[in-house]
C-alpha cells in the first residue's frame, strides 16, 4: 500500500507550481522594475532573465532584451550583449530602446576594433531618423530603460552625443 501513496506524493510535488515563481509575466516584471528600483540590479537582471524564460513572447519582450544587453555589457559580456541587442534590433525594429541599443552596438564594435561592425552601426544611428535642425541646434531622443538608467541622444548639425545618466556615453561624427 506504499506506491499509492509515492505516487499521490510525487504527483503533488509535481503538479505544485514552483516554489519563488511569481506567478504572471506583470508580476514578474514588478518585481524586476522594484528591484532595479531599489539599485538591485543583479536581482533585477535575475527577475528579467526568468520573465523572458518564462514568456519568450511577453509584451516587456523589447524591454528585456534591452537590458539584458545593458547588464551584459556592464559585465563586459560584449559577444552575448551583441546578441541581445541585434536580437531587438531585428526583431522590434520600432522599439523605444532601438537607437540606444546601436550606440551600444557602436561602442563594443569600437572596443573590439571591428571596422566593419564600427561602420555599420554608426550608418544606422546617423540615418536613424531624418533630423531638422532648420530653427533648432538640437533634437532630442530620450529613453529610460527598464533598469531606470536613462539615456539622451541630442542630434547636432555635426555630431551625435549619447547620454547615459547624464554623463556622456558616445560621441558619433558625421
């Protein structure tokens, strides 16, 4: 009368949900933004790293990615940080994060000394969008990633600046 009762436990083990699942990918990705928040990246990359495991096709799917290349990068991570960020490049070609994402393309293609990647990535940021500057110096692109690190892209007539929490990030010459 034991294996009745082995397989009524092993069944409840199984059919239980996981112990620390947070249930939904809005649940998950609250306590992502609250940990990142809170200047707990690390946990706050744990969160969105279990969201797009868990909801490979979640509506934060740019966002994640987005910043799964961010954490790479501060990790010095370039090769899985390039993945990442083509990832998004390729597969939300609309997302807010899209020109931020090829400054970062841009910096490890310079760190790498990769001319050719180098090349590329700054033909896509200096095209990104047409800017007129007829009654302005400037225009603005403003992003804040899901690690609430924010980010400006200021167009001028010569150059790009990129911004990252205010501090200058990457200059791109025409």
């Amino acid at each position: 009368m034991r294996a009745p009762g082995i397989i009524i436990f092993l069944s409840f083990i199984f059919l239980m949900p996981v112990a620390g699942h947070a249930g939904t990918e809005d649940q998950l990705y609250r306590k992502a933004m609250a940990a990142a928040k809170a200047g707990q990246l690390d946990f706050a990359f744990m969160y969105y790293n279990q969201l797009d495991r868990e909801y490979p096709r979640s509506r934060y799917r740019d966002q994640v990615l987005f910043v799964k290349g961010e954490y790479y990068y501060q990790m010095l991570g370039y090769a899985e940080a390039v993945r990442l960020f083509q990832t998004l490049l390729q597969d939300y070609p609309d997302s807010g994060g899209k020109l931020f994402a090829l400054v970062y393309l841009y910096k490890m293609a310079e760190a790498g000394r990769d001319q050719a990647a180098l090349e590329e990535a700054k033909k896509e940021i200096l095209t990104f969008r047409q800017v007129g500057l007829i009654f302005k110096e400037s225009k603005e692109y403003k992003y804040q990633s899901a690690f609430r690190q924010d980010y400006l892209a200021v167009f001028r007539i010569d150059k790009v600046e990129f911004y990252k929490g205010g501090e200058l990030f990457a200059t791109v010459s025409y």
